[in-house]
C-alpha cells in the first residue's frame, strides 16, 4: 500500500488588522479566506469497515476545522490583543464577534495557528501534510509538515 494525501478546501470570512504596521492593512479590512488542508495516510483495506478505500473520510476532516477555525473565524473581527483595536470588544452593539490572538494576525501567524488547532484531532493513523491559506486571489501562505 502507498501514502496517499487528500485536500479539502474551506472558505470563510474574516476581519482583521495589522497593528503597527506601515501600509494601509493596519486599518481593519476584510477578506474572503479559502483554506486548503492536506493530510496523508494510508488507505483503509478492510472490506467490512465502511471507510474501506479512504485515507480519511472528508466528513472528518470537515468536521475538526469546522470546529476548530470556521465556526470560531468565519465573520469575526480578529486582533492582536497587545493593540489598541481591542476596545473595540467593549462595543457589542458594533462588533458581535471578536477574536483577540496572541499575535499579529497575519496569513503566516493564522496558518500557525491552524496547525496548533487542527493536528491534535486528527486521527492517530493521519498526519497533516499542507496548508495553504489565501488571503487574496494573489496572495497566499503556505506551511508544509517537512519544512517544520
């Protein structure tokens, strides 16, 4: 049997802003996020067992970064909780959903995150291979296992 990998894609919505940084992202913008992950594994080869074929079953993988990133992200405001964005929390008529990070919510830092959140519930016999994560139609991060 070979190592397959298999991608899923999400998408979602996101608010955010670079604090401190010198060019117009240190405003509070937008994008629509589309989010690639990539595990590897083997396939299951036990005729009875209903995932008989898969690596990973998509519902799985779906339900872990439904969990884990879309459900928390999708249509929230994050920041950098050092900034001074983060009054904006006090604010619930305004802003409804805020997310304050640890860090400058960059596509490399949300991508680290991603990792964090995702590797510990998958499968056992599942390894996270690749993430993709584009901010813009143009412009993407990337993080693969092998380089980490």
């Amino acid at each position: 049997m070979g190592r397959i990998r298999v991608t899923k894609e999400f998408r979602f919505e996101m608010a955010h802003a670079l604090y401190g940084y010198d060019g117009p992202c240190k405003n509070i913008h937008g994008h629509s996020y589309m989010l690639s992950i990539t595990v590897i594994g083997e396939t299951i080869n036990k005729p009875q067992h209903p995932k008989n074929g898969m690596v990973l079953d998509f519902s799985e993988l779906k339900k872990v970064v439904q969990g884990e990133i879309i459900a928390k992200l999708d249509h929230a405001l994050v920041l950098n909780a050092d900034s001074p964005h983060k009054d904006f929390a006090h604010d619930s008529k305004l802003f409804e959903k805020i997310v304050l990070v640890n860090y400058q919510p960059t596509c490399e830092n949300l991508l680290l995150d991603f990792v964090e959140r995702i590797e510990p519930n998958l499968p056992a016999h599942i390894t996270l291979h690749h993430l993709c994560l584009r901010e813009t139609a143009t412009s993407y991060a990337e993080w693969y296992a092998e380089d980490n």
